[in-house]
C-alpha cells in the first residue's frame, strides 16, 4: 500500500505523543544511515527549531532592570 505525504502528515497527527515520539526517534535513526542533500539537512534543521513565540510583557534587556547594583 503506498501513501501519498498529506496521507502520511493526517495519520502523524493522530498519534499519540509517545507514538510521535517513538516516531521521531525513528525517523532519525533512518537519517543517520545516509547522506543527506543540503535540502534535507536544512529540513532536518529546520524541524528541530522552535517557536518561543513573543517575549513576555514587561521584559527588559536593560541591565539596570535585572540588577539592583551600581556599576
């Protein structure tokens, strides 16, 4: 039975999250034996990257605000 890739991506999402997991794990066991194209390794890096999504409210990258000390 052969799959098209939206069929696959549908049934990925219905897993668990152990069985997505599990499948994570496999997926990258199955890179690691062969070389990659620049195109997927730059898709492999680009699945690990994660949205933090925006900086909370209030937050300063002053140091004035973290510190309470006189430089």
């Amino acid at each position: 039975m052969a799959a098209n890739l939206q069929e696959v991506v549908r049934l990925a999402a219905e897993l668990t999250d152990d069985q997505k997991a599990e499948l994570v794990v496999w997926l990258l066991e199955r890179i690691a034996t062969r070389d990659l194209s620049v195109n997927e390794r730059l898709a492999v890096f680009d699945s690990m990257t994660i949205d933090l999504s925006a900086v909370l409210p209030g937050y300063s990258d002053r140091r004035e605000d973290w510190y309470d000390d006189a430089r």
